[in-house]
C-alpha cells in the first residue's frame, strides 16, 4: 500500500486569506525587483550610450600644434626662400596638423575605450554574480527534486 495516498496536507482554513497576501505581497516585490533591474540596465545602456557620444564630440577637439609659423621662423630652415619652399612648408605644416587631429581623436578613443570597458566590467561582474546565485538555487531545486522521485 502506498502511503502517499494516505498523506493529507490539510492546511488552517482561517489563516488561508493571510498566506494568500503573503503570496501576493512576495510575488508584487519580487515584480518590483525586476522591474527596478530592468530600469537599472536601460539606465546603464543610455549612460553607455551618452559616454560614446561624448567621447565622439570630443574628437574634434584642436590640434596642438600651431600653424601660425612666421616666414622669419621657416626661414631658418631654408636655403633659398621662395614660393615653392614657402607651399612645402604650408603642406607640411598641414601634413602635422592632420596627424596631430588624428593623434587626438585617437588618444580619445582610446581613453574613453577603456573607461566603458570598465565600466562594462562592473556591469560583467553584477550580472556573474546574480547568475551564479540563481545557479546555486537551480541546484538546490535540482537537488531537491531528485530527493522526491
């Protein structure tokens, strides 16, 4: 004879209104604990977001290196000053404009690179941290379930 069948889980009929809003009172704030989650990660994207944005609009930030050579600067580096070394010097002076723009947006890049990979990483750890928890619990559940069959 199995004695499960003779095992009746008979519970209070007058504290049935009381274990029924504990339920609901859990259920409600477990709902509002993942509905703050859900706001924290849209926060964090749009913060990620803005980050790059602005890493971005600070790429067009002034080269450091000044065009305003005077002729009696760039004649003591030339030998016969004439139109055409006067148009070298321009199109190198440019030619160092253009790579230190490049250097800059670059430096830039790469700074704000490596404040949202950290960032991101804080985010990497939150994130490992809730999912070895709810992996632990599966387990125990697992465990649990096998203890019953």
């Amino acid at each position: 004879v199995n004695g499960s069948m003779f095992g009746f889980d008979i519970s209070n009929p007058f504290t049935k209104k009381k274990r029924e809003a504990a339920e609901l009172a859990r259920l409600q704030a477990l709902q509002e604990e993942q509905r703050a989650s859900r706001d924290n990660v849209r926060a964090a994207n749009w913060e990620t977001q803005q980050r790059v944005n602005n890493a971005i609009k600070q790429e067009k930030a002034q080269s450091k290196y000044s065009q305003s050579t005077t002729s009696s600067n760039r004649s003591k580096f030339q030998f016969e000053a004439d139109e055409e070394d006067d148009a070298l010097e321009d199109q190198l002076d440019n030619n160092l404009d253009a790579l230190s723009n490049g250097l800059t947006r670059l430096h830039a890049m790469a700074v704000a690179s490596g404040d949202e990979i950290k960032k991101q990483n804080v985010v990497l750890d939150r994130v490992s941290d809730k999912t070895n928890n709810l992996n632990d619990r599966i387990v125990g559940a697992s465990h649990t379930l096998k203890k019953i069959k």
